[in-house]
C-alpha cells in the first residue's frame, strides 16, 4: 500500500494555486480531497511547497483548524463522563 496519493495530492496544489479565488465547488472538492483522499504525508508535502504555502496555511486556518460542534460535543460527554465517575467514586461508593 502505498503511503501517499499522487493524484490526489496533485488535485489540492492545483486548487490551492487558486485559493482564495475558489467557487463553491472547487471549495467542496478541496475539502474532501483533504480529509477524505489525502494521506498525512502528501498533507505534510504540500505544507512543505513553497510555491503553495501561503495558500496552505490560509486554507487550514479558515476551514480546518477551527472548533466544530462535533469537537464541542465530544468534549461535553468527556467531560460529563469523567464528572459521573467523580462523583461516582465521592459519593456513591461508601467509604
């Protein structure tokens, strides 16, 4: 198996080249070649292209790196399960 996706890879430097200038598709195709296709090497490969950086960074920190309520209610039941075992321990567990 191999550990990058060439053409993939390909896809998002050519959109990037682009970006911010993307119509709503092209934006969508972006986002699924990086989170569905691209493997975390090709990601590191176009961070590293200097012809492309600028572009890379500005995609991540508008469209990826950013909280999600998916990330909000992953974070809420961690929190409320670590709290029902705390309290499990406090005060229902006789000491």
């Amino acid at each position: 198996m191999s550990d990058t996706n060439v053409p993939a890879r390909d896809r998002i430097a050519a959109l990037l080249k682009t970006y911010p200038a993307l119509d709503e598709a092209e934006l969508t195709e972006l986002h699924h070649l990086f989170t569905r296709k691209a493997t975390a090497l090709d990601l590191g490969l176009l961070a590293g292209d200097a012809d492309i950086a600028a572009q890379f960074r500005s995609y991540r920190e508008e469209h990826h790196d950013r909280f999600k309520p998916k990330d909000l209610v992953n974070v809420a039941l961690f929190v409320g399960a670590v709290a029902a075992v705390v309290g499990a321990i406090l005060f229902v567990i006789p000491q």
